[in-house]
C-alpha cells in the first residue's frame, strides 16, 4: 500500500481508536445526502411510474388515426397484427355523451372498445371494482368510480343516455328517446383523471350512438413491452400514407410525461444540496488537519516526501469519505425503502394518523421503483464532490514547504 | 574532496529577505562531515544552524554554494531525487518529535520503511530492535500521546535510524526535555550513531553534548569556526 494511503486511512482509522470523530461525521453527511435522494428519486420514480402505466394502459400504447372515420379499419388491423412485438390491436371510437341517472346530468366522456378481441387493448380486469368484463355488452356500461358517485349509480342501476347524434333529430322535431343501459361494473384505475368522466360501452353500441355504422375513430394497438412504442409507431408510420399516422401513448400525453421529469429532476436538484452541504464541511475539516498537521507535513517532506504524495493524504481522505458514504447511503436507502411500510406505519401510529394517510393518499406502501441511473449518479456526484473537497486542502499541503513547515512552530 | 566525507559544502551562502534590512544567515559555510563521525555545531540563538541544517537536507535551497551528498552535487538535481535519496541517506530529528499522531510507536517508526518504499519483515523487524534499544520494548503500541518527551524522542530516533542512514541531522533533540532526560536521551543517542557507524551532525547548546562529539565546530558570523577536536580538548587539560 503506498504510504500516502496508508496515512489517510490512518487519519480516517486511527490505530487504537476505531474511528475518527472527523470520519463519522463526514461520513454521515454524505450518508445522508446519498441516502435522501435515493429514498426520493425512488418514491418519485415509483408514483411516475403508476402514473405512466395507467396513462399507458388507458390509451392504448400505440393508435393509427386517420383523421375523421375509418370505415375500413381491417387493413390497418392486419398492418399492425405483422408488427414485431404488437400483442393487441382492435378499432376504438370514442367521444361525448350526455348521461342521465335520476335527473342528475353528467357529460362523460365514452370509450367504445371492441368486445370481440381476443384481449382487450385496455386491461380493464385490472381496474374492475366490481362487474365482470364479461358483462360487457350492447345493453351494459362500465363507469369510472368518479363518476358513478357523482350521479349515485352503481352496479345493477340504469342510466340514460344521449349521443351528439340525437340532437339532429331534435333538430328534425323527431321524438327523442334516450339509450337506457345498465351498469354492469365500476372501474377504478386511480387516475382521476379518467374515474371521474369516463365510461366504457362496445364498440357496436359507440357506433351506433355516433351514427358511425362499421366506422372508428381509430385503431389501438397494445405492446408486449409498452417501451417498443416509439419503434412500432415509427415502422408503421413508413408504411402509413397521409392522412393515416401513427401516434404512441406518449406522445399524447407529452405535456404530462414532462411535467413528471421536471418534478424529479427539480427535487433531485435541491436535494444534492445535502451532499454540496456534506462536502464544505468535509473541505473544511480537511483544511483544518492540513492546518493542524503543518509541522507533521513538514517532517514528511524532510523524511523524504513528495509534494504531490503528501497533498494525496487529504485528497484520499475526501475520497474514502465520499466511498464509504456512497455504500452506507445506499445500503441506508434500500433498507428504509425495503421497510418503508413498517416506518410509515410506525409514524402515522405515533402521530394518530393512520386513517388520515390512507384516506387522503390512498395507500399505505407508497411505490417505488428503482433506477440504475439514479444510483450511478447519485453515487458519482457524491464521489466526485467528496473528492473535489478534499483536492482543496490537499491544494494547500502541497504548497507548504517543508522547513516553512516545520518552522512554523 | 575527500573520498570518505558522507556530507560536504563549499561556500553555502543564505540571504533572508527581512521586513527592515536583508540577514545574511551564512556566508560561506565550508562543512565536511566524514563518514561515522560526530560533529557539534553550537552558536547563540539565531545564528543560522538550523537554516544550515535545512540546506544541508536541501528542504531549504541556499543562495550560492554547494552541497555534496556522498561526494554527489544535489544542489542541480530535481527535487523528487533529492526527496527519495534523502528516505534512505539521512535521518533528521527535530527539537519537536513531530511523531504522527495517528500511529502508534512501532508504526511511526516504520514511516520511514514506507517512505522509502522498504516495508518488509526485516525492516518491521529492525523498528522492533531499534525500539528495543533505545528503551521501549514495552511502548511499541504506545500513542504518542501516551509517552514522555523523552520516550517520543526516542521513538524519532528510531525513526531516524531505521533505513541505516549514513548521516543522522539533529537539532536541538534535547531541546524540549528536562536536563535529566535530556542526558539520558543524549547517552542513547550518541551510542546508538556510535554503533550504527552513522555521521552525526548534532546542533546543541549544551557544551558538554557537545564535547562528547569527535569534533565541535561553532557557528558565528555565519561561518563554522572549528574549536577543537578530541585531541584538543585532551591537550588542553
Ligand atoms: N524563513 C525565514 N525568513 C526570514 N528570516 C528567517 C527565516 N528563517 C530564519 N530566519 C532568520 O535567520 C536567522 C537564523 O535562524 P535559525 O533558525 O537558523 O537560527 P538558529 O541558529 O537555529 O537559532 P536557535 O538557536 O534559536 O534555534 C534568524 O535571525 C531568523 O530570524
Ligand atoms: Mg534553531
């Protein structure tokens, strides 16, 4: 082991102690600047990742549109079955309705699935509160659980419906009767977004409203694997022609994709500020030792030292802090993540707020998902800062010179 | 030159730029130390003998002059040479012990193995001796905090000794300790250069550390003036 090593693991462990004061402070800070935006990365992560599968799931990973109506869709369905990696693929139509339970209106937004598939593009036996998808048919509606509240239906109740198309025969003066259905389940996916306004029919009973006939509004593919939906989309777009194009899931919801990243990417950014904070105080430490050590700087030059071996002492240091608060910021993270429930439920039951936590949030293990990326980083950024605060001080030892040192008495 | 003299200078010249007039602390030391002998240098108080003995060990460069390691001119050599030549071919010990405070005895001994780039089993076993002999056979896992000044003192000298060095610099190495302690840490210390056949350049202010040195020079002027040999001091009595 060089000697410049060896005498920075010794400040760090010195002989007889087990450890330096110095070493288990700097330690724990960058422990816990690791340790915190790993736990946060990963929990955003996690909710990111909820929010993506159900925008994902709901929408169907890749659409052919063309628009207006396809009244043939059977060539974009075989088209899109060739594709390499395409599970699903069946026409959707979809817009808005006007519905009626017990005189309470509603304007809901309708997605008309075709019920013939083998699969469904939308897994809806995920979301299914209650019902069976089974029970899906020309006479049965499925309603977000939103929305089933807003207008006190549930599964079993009947509700009416009118479609865009009966207002031109009222304009006709003809008489106008609402579609009566009856709900055959409610669905939850979560997402608010879409509980709150959205309600599922067949596809045959959405073209009908909508006077479509055999038309769609589209054709929804569903992926073995929903990250292939750039590539699908783009091989079917060289086969496409204007004005039929291909569209994936995340290009429809950019703006909230986006608005996901930049939240993480914020949170992350003020909380490396933990780690910046844990490398001044590592800088400054160390600069006090090169301070402190003067004299002893002094007598490794005149034992025969190099400049550049005794700055590396301090640089080490810095170093070893920064690796050894990586590992146990790490290990610390995936420990709490892993426990997350027991700490959770450990807090609220002090607090009194275990009802309050699952009432408001929804749940009681918040999702987490892990991303090498954030791990590289995190653990480079600490490593790189905790060296960088040791190459200041070290800066100063080097340019001590050795009887300026060791006349510094 | 002579062939023997481990350490040898001509006209070593040192100006220090001071705040109100430029100090001329050496003009024209003339030094040679030959190989297993012992010399004293004694002087007042500022007259330059440690600014002698840090260009002597070239931490300190002089003005003009030059200094012979060996019969060697390192005054033109790079400083890493001279750093890892000086590991092995002097030892310095300082009135401050100056031990690393986060090794225990036996570790800082071994500094100089590991600066050197010498550890082995015979060098640990040589720090193990070489404490045994000055007296801490019982101390080798001591802290420096947890030694006398003069065990921390002895503790240097090991460290100083431990690459066999042809020539041992020391100033003032009694300087911080009691006179009793002191004497009995100048008996170990001049016995052990004695039977390491190690050149001594001992600065002291004490005359009668200084007569037990094969020759005692005294720095005045900023010059060596020789003021006597053991022959000497005999026919003198
Ligand atoms: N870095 C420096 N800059 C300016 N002057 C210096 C410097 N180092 C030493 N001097 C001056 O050089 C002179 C000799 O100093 P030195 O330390 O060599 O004396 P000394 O003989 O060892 O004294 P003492 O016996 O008190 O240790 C002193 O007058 C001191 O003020
Ligand atoms: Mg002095």
């Amino acid at each position: 082991m060089p000697w410049y090593l060896y005498l920075a693991l010794k400040q760090l462990f010195p002989s007889g102690r087990l450890v330096s004061l110095f070493c288990v402070v700097s330690v724990i800070g960058v422990t816990l600047g690791v340790a915190v935006l790993l736990i946060v990365q990963s929990v955003m992560n996690g909710f990111g990742k909820e929010i993506r599968d159900k925008l994902a799931d709901t929408d169907g990973h890749v659409r052919i549109q063309g628009g207006g109506i396809l009244y043939q869709t059977w060539p974009l369905v075989e088209m899109a079955e060739q594709i390499d990696g395409v599970e699903a693929v069946s026409p959707y139509a979809e817009g808005m309705v006007m519905m009626m339970h017990r005189n309470i209106p509603a304007f809901p937004f309708v997605r008309g699935v075709d019920v013939f598939g083998d699969e469904p593009i939308v897994p809806f036996d995920k979301y299914l509160r209650s019902g069976k998808f089974e029970d899906l048919d020309d006479e049965t509606v499925f309603l977000g659980a939103g929305l089933a509240a807003s207008i006190g239906a549930y599964a079993g109740s009947t509700v009416e419906v009118y479609s865009p198309l009966m207002l031109e025969k009222l304009k006709k003066d003809e008489v106008l009767l609402p579609r009566e259905l009856t709900v055959a389940g409610i669905f939850e996916t979560g997402y608010n977004e879409i509980d709150a306004n959205t309600m599922i029919v067949t596809l045959r009973l959405m073209q009908e409203l909508y006077g479509l006939n055999d038309g769609a509004h589209g054709v929804a593919l569903r992926l073995k694997n929903r990250d292939d939906a750039v590539k699908v989309a783009n091989q079917l777009n060289a086969q496409l022609q204007p004005p039929y194009s291909a569209t994936t899931w995340l290009d429809r919801n950019s703006a909230m994709l986006s608005v996901l990243v930049l939240e993480k990417t914020v949170m992350s950014f003020i909380i490396l500020f933990i780690v910046l904070v844990a490398a001044f105080s590592i800088a400054s430490s160390l600069y006090t030792a090169v301070v402190r050590k003067t004299r002893e700087i002094g007598l490794l030059g005149a034992m025969g030292a190099r400049s550049r071996h005794t700055a590396a002492i301090f640089c080490l240091q810095g170093m070893i802090i920064g690796v050894v608060g990586s590992l146990l910021g790490v290990g610390f993270a995936l420990l709490a993540l892993h426990y997350r429930v027991n700490i959770i439920d450990a807090i609220t039951a002090a607090t009194d707020s275990r009802d309050m936590m699952i009432r408001f949030y929804k749940f009681r293990e918040p999702p987490v998902h892990y991303e090498a990326t954030d791990f590289v980083l995190t653990v480079a950024f600490a490593l790189v800062v905790s060296t960088l605060a040791g190459l200041i001080p070290a800066w100063f030892a080097a340019r001590l010179k050795p009887a300026d040192a060791l006349r510094n008495e | 030159m002579s062939n023997d003299a481990v350490l040898q200078t001509a006209g070593l010249t040192k100006i220090f730029k001071g705040p109100d007039a430029d100090i001329e602390v050496l003009a024209g030391v003339d030094l040679c130390v030959r190989a297993g002998e012992s010399v004293s240098i004694r002087g007042e108080s500022g007259a330059g003998k440690t600014t002698l003995l840090y260009i002597l060990s070239t931490l300190e460069l002089p003005d003009a002059g030059e200094v012979f390691w060996n019969g060697e001119s390192v005054l033109k050599k790079s400083a890493d040479w001279r750093a890892a030549r000086r590991t092995t071919f002097m030892g310095l010990v300082f009135q401050s012990y100056y031990l690393i405070p986060e090794l225990n005895a036996l570790e800082n001994v071994l500094m100089a193995a590991r600066l050197a780039g010498r550890l082995n089993g015979e060098t640990r076993q040589r720090a193990k001796d070489l404490l045994a002999q000055v007296g801490l056979s019982e101390r080798l896992r001591h802290m420096p905090g947890q030694l006398s000044g003069g065990e921390r003192q002895r503790v240097a000298l090991a460290r100083a000794l431990l690459n066999k060095p042809a020539l041992v610099l020391a100033d003032e190495p009694t300087g911080n300790l009691d006179e009793h302690t002191g004497a009995e840490v100048m008996d170990i210390f001049l016995k052990m250069c004695a039977e390491e056949q190690v050149a001594l350049c001992l600065v002291t202010h004490n005359p009668a550390f200084a007569a037990r040195t094969a020759r005692r020079l005294f720095m005045r002027g900023g010059v060596l003036e020789e003021i006597g040999s053991h022959e000497g001091t005999e026919a003198q009595r």
